[in-house]
C-alpha cells in the first residue's frame, strides 16, 4: 500500500509541473490549439516521441530542450487530445478558467485509470526503460492513426481516448522514473 501511496504522490507532482506549463502557455497563446483535429494532435506527440527516441539512439541533442520538458509535453497534447475528443476541433477560443476545469476533469481520469491498472500490474512500470515507454507512446500513436482511417471505430479494442490515456500515463512514469534518477 504504501508504494501506491508514493505512487499517487509522485504522479500528482509530475502532472501539476505539466499542467503549470500548460495553463501559462494558454495565458500566453489562448488556446490556439483548438483548431487541432485528432490527427494533428496525434502528429504533434509524435513529433516529441521521435524526437526523444532520436536523442536515446543518438546520444546527442542539439537542441535546448531536453527529454524531460518533451515528455511534458506529451501529457499535455494528450490531455489536449482527450479535451478535443469531446469538443471537436473548433475554432473557437476558450476562457482559461474553463480550460483548467477541463484539464483537471481529463487529468481525474487519467489518474483514476492509473491507479486501477497498477493495481493490477503490480507497478511493472518500475521496471522499464525510458525506451520502451517511447516505443509504446509511439506504438499508441499508430493505433490512433489507425482508427481514424477506420473512421473512429474499433471491432473489439479500446478507441481513441484509452490510446491517449495510455499515452499520458506512460509519459508521467517516464517522468518518475527521470526524478527518481533511473532514467
């Protein structure tokens, strides 16, 4: 019990970081990203995924930004996503206090998931490499472009929103694991 405890205490302060970020970015921009569409918001964490996996097999950046502010980033367009998933893409501008409701409202719900699925896994994601979140983030991504091309429908597998989901919280571990000096 008491890992779960540390757990949630560790994945709330890697989300508030994310969210700070966010909320003063929409401060600065508004929310521009409104006008994104599934498959925009999709290629913008892709965008940051093989960027990181570029850097792990490179071993060099070029660029300032580092691994950690990509992966915050991924939480955010995937909380972008999971908003946009039930707005559609719109041109229309929103009030930050909304938008920090609406975070918070994705958020709940991703941590919720989290804590039920590492109850079930036993908190296996401990145990894994910076890489191998990368590759599921990536591997996500594929699943939402293809759902999309089927027209937003699955058979039997879980839609759009659980892939983002899956996407955020593998980011949020990376971010862990990165604090905790593992990664």
């Amino acid at each position: 019990m008491q890992n779960t405890i540390n757990t949630e205490r560790q994945y709330e302060e890697a989300v508030k970081k994310c969210r700070d970020i966010f909320l003063k970015k929409t401060r600065d921009y508004g929310t521009s990203w409104r006008v994104l569409r599934i498959i925009s918001v999709t290629d913008q964490i892709f965008i940051k995924a093989q960027r990181i996996r570029t850097i792990q097999e490179k071993k060099v950046q070029r660029i300032g930004d580092d691994i950690a502010s990509e992966f915050m980033g991924i939480v955010n367009y995937g909380i972008i996503g999971l908003i946009q998933l039930d707005l559609l893409a719109e041109m229309e501008d929103m009030d930050p206090d909304e938008v920090e409701k609406l975070y918070q409202q994705k958020y709940e719900f991703t941590k919720k998931l989290m804590l039920d699925k590492n109850h079930d896994y036993g908190e296996a994601w401990r145990d894994m490499s910076q890489e191998s979140f990368v590759d599921l983030i990536l591997m996500k991504l594929q699943r939402i472009r293809q759902i999309l091309q089927n027209d937003g429908k699955t058979l039997i597998s879980e839609g759009i929103d659980a892939n983002f989901t899956d996407i955020i919280n593998y980011a949020v571990f990376a971010l862990i694991l990165m604090d905790e000096g593992k990664h």
